[in-house]
C-alpha cells in the first residue's frame, strides 16, 4: 500500500503543480484556470484516486502491490 500511497501523493502534486504554475508570481486563487484545464484536472485527479484505491494485489518490477481501498 505504500507504492499505491506514494503513487497517488505524486500524481496529484504534480498535477496541482500545474494550477500554480500558470500564475507566474500571482497567488493561484488569484486567477481562474481555464474550463478545459479544471476539467482536464478533474479526471486526472479522480482517476488517479480511484486507480491507486482499487489497484489489484500484483508484483510490478518485483515489489508486492495492492491498492489502498484493500
């Protein structure tokens, strides 16, 4: 469940990353992101949540994972 864990804190940091990087040296509340990179980040954000939640018991490169809804 840690690989899951790690997996879901990186994807959406990284994704967020985006919403603050697009305002230069604003606050990101500042300025409203466009609709098609809310929407964009909606689905990149729900399905990272629900990937690593209901990720099966498997061994990818050797290490035992299973997601944390388990």
């Amino acid at each position: 469940q840690i690989t899951s864990a790690i997996y879901l804190k990186v994807s959406i940091s990284d994704f967020l990353t985006l919403f603050s990087a697009r305002t230069n040296e604003n606050w990101f509340w500042t300025t409203a992101p466009a609709p098609i990179l809310m929407g964009a980040g909606a689905i990149a954000l729900s399905l990272s949540t629900i990937i690593s939640c209901a990720w099966p018991p498997s061994y990818p490169d050797g290490v035992y994972t299973e997601g944390l809804g388990r």
